[in-house]
C-alpha cells in the first residue's frame, strides 16, 4: 500500500474519530449546536440518538484501523470504506448535501487510492 493510500485512510479514520467526539460528547455544547446547526433544545432532545450515531463512526474508525493494521486487510478497508461510503450517499440524500464532501468524498478517493495501489 502506498504512503499516500495509508495516509488518505488516515484522513478518514481522524475524521470518523471527529465525528464520535462531536456527536458522543459535543452535542449539547455550544461547538456541537453550531457545528450541527442545532437549536439547544432540539440538541437535547436528540442526544441520545447524536451518541449512538457516534458511536457507529468510531466503529467504522476502529475498522479501518484494523484493516490498515492486520496482514491481508484490503478486504476489511474496503468493506469499511464501503460502508462510509454508502453512508455519506444516503445522508447527503436525506439530511445534508454536506455529508457528501465530508463524509463520502474522503472515502471514496481513499478506496480509489487503495484499488490502485493494490
């Protein structure tokens, strides 16, 4: 794998890390309204939805980590990659337009990068 490939993968596991801290621990902070345009009562109301969807970031974090670290874990980075990928389409269809560049972008171009370079 190249420096580049491991470096794009890198990008997208701090990401989902970012995303985790946001949503587990930021959500009802001033950082965390902002971020996600929230009214303070609405942050309350769907906190505990904010920290399981958090939640679920760091593990697709902790899967690509895994890939990047384990013999043979193409098919494990792909997967993930995948899954984010498919998961920033249908925010971006739902919720944001901005999910796509955030979310999907980076991990479409690290999978690109990663079949590349295989």
């Amino acid at each position: 794998m190249s420096i580049l490939t491991t470096i794009a993968i890198c990008i997208v596991i701090l990401l989902h890390l970012l995303f985790l801290v946001l949503e587990m621990f930021l959500w009802n902070t001033s950082i965390g309204r902002k971020t996600f345009g929230l009214s303070e009562e609405f942050a309350k109301q769907s906190a505990s939805l904010a920290a399981n969807q958090g939640l679920y970031n760091g593990f697709l974090a902790a899967g690509l980590l895994w890939g990047l670290i384990s013999t043979g874990g193409f098919d494990a980075l792909i997967f993930f990659l995948s899954c984010i990928i498919i998961a920033g389409l249908y925010g971006a269809i739902t919720a944001s337009a901005s999910i796509l560049f955030i979310q999907a972008l980076p991990a479409a171009v690290a999978m690109l990068l990663l079949i590349l370079n295989n």
